[in-house]
C-alpha cells in the first residue's frame, strides 16, 4: 500500500486506534458495575422521570370535574379484564355492571380521575406494592387497565362532543399514567441538579462520532484517496 501522506495517515490510524480502545472501555464495566450504554440510559431515564412528573398540575384540570356524572359502556378483550377494571371503578365510588366483557358504568368523573391520579402518584415514586395491595392484583396490570379503560371512556366523550371532559381524560392518561407505568422502578433525578453530567454525555456523544469520521477521512487521505467536487460540463 503506497502511503502519500504518512502524516495524515498515521494521525488517521491514532483516531481509528484511539476510537476503538474507548469503544472497548465503554462496553466495560467500569462505571458502577454498568458498561457505559447501560449507565447512559439509566441516567437518561432518571432524568427523563425526573421532568415527567405532572401528576400534581393535572389533579388541579382534574378539580373542576368532581361531582360531575358521567356514564360510559366500553367493551375490553376478555371477561376477565373486565372483572379487574371493574375494581377499579367500583373503588373509585362509580357503579359498574358487567356483562362477559362490556362494562356499562357511572359515576363522579372527578372522583374516577383522581383515583386514577393517586395510583398515578404511587407507581411513579416506585410503591407499587400499595397499588398491588389496594386491587389484589400486579401493579402494573392495574394501570394498564386505567389506560385502557379511560382510552375508552375518552372515545365516547369525544363522540357526545364533550371535549373538555376528554381532555381531562386524555391528560390522566398521557401526563399520568403513560410516565407512571414507563418509569416505574426508576428513581427520578432532576436536570437542574446533574447538567454538567448531561451536558458532558451529550457533548462526548457529539465528539466520539466525529473522531471516528475523522479517523477514516485522514486515512484515506494518507494514501491518495480525496472526494473532490465533480466538475460541471458545459455545454457548447
């Protein structure tokens, strides 16, 4: 192999060599028992729940629904989801009557919602063991049915045309449940508090992709090969 620039070359095998000796580091595990992927990510999540809690705006939407009814006939998959979710209903204060698979119920919206809110509340400071305790099921089936029962609910409040309603319904779901049930077990960490670490991974994320770039880019360079813009015929 004819080397045209060594010095391009060379400095382009140092990136290549240097690339790979970090890209072993990083699958070691040196970083608290975790190789550098597994410790990203758990910080990324840590800091993902730690600006994901919105429990407590959304019980203050939630506030102007207490007291007002609502009924609902949602249908699930099988009759035993529908015996679960009715527990849930049931506790929350709403009369249910099931049939198989269909539920048809009724009841204080606000007071289902913020039922729904304080296992919410529970599963996302990681005590799912209270929400087990209180339905005698796994904790993370309970919120499941939460989602799936007030997806429904929301379809047919949508249907009536009753749109704030809904939206107090969709909130539950998306600013409650969803980051309860996806970050369950994970401890919250706030931005605030670990910004030079975050800024530091991204940073370092940025850089490390460059090098390799700029590894084979000098490399190929060393031994004659350039990417030149190709020129424009014209046309007589």
């Amino acid at each position: 192999m004819l080397i045209r620039k060594k010095k391009r070359f060379w400095t382009g095998l140092l990136f290549g060599a240097s690339f790979l000796g970090i890209l072993l580091l990083i699958f070691s595990p040196v970083f608290n028992g975790k190789n550098g992927l597994e410790f990203a990510d758990e910080t990324f999540n840590e800091l993902a729940k730690g600006s994901s809690y919105f429990i407590p705006k959304v019980t203050k939407e939630v506030g102007p629904f207490t007291g007002k009814q609502f009924t609902a006939t949602i249908k699930l998959e099988k009759a035993v989801d529908a015996a679960r979710t009715a527990k849930l209903f049931t506790q929350a204060g709403a009369t249910v009557e099931i049939k198989e698979s269909t539920l048809k119920m009724g009841g204080d919206l606000g007071a289902v919602l913020n039922s729904a809110l304080r296992d919410s509340d529970t599963m996302y400071k990681n005590d799912g063991k209270a929400v087990s305790d209180r339905y005698g099921y796994d904790e993370k089936m309970v919120m499941k049915d939460w989602w799936q029962a007030l997806s429904a609910i929301e379809k047919g409040l949508k249907k009536e045309k009753n749109i704030e309603a809904a939206k107090a319904v969709s909130d539950v779901n998306k600013k409650a449940i969803e980051p309860a049930y996806n970050f369950y077990k994970i401890d919250a960490q706030k931005v605030s508090e670990h910004a030079v670490l975050l800024t530091g991974l991204l940073m370092f994320y940025v850089l490390y992709t460059m090098w390799w770039g700029y590894g084979i880019f000098y490399t190929f360079e060393g031994v004659g090969l350039n990417m030149k813009k190709a020129r424009v015929k014209k046309e007589i």
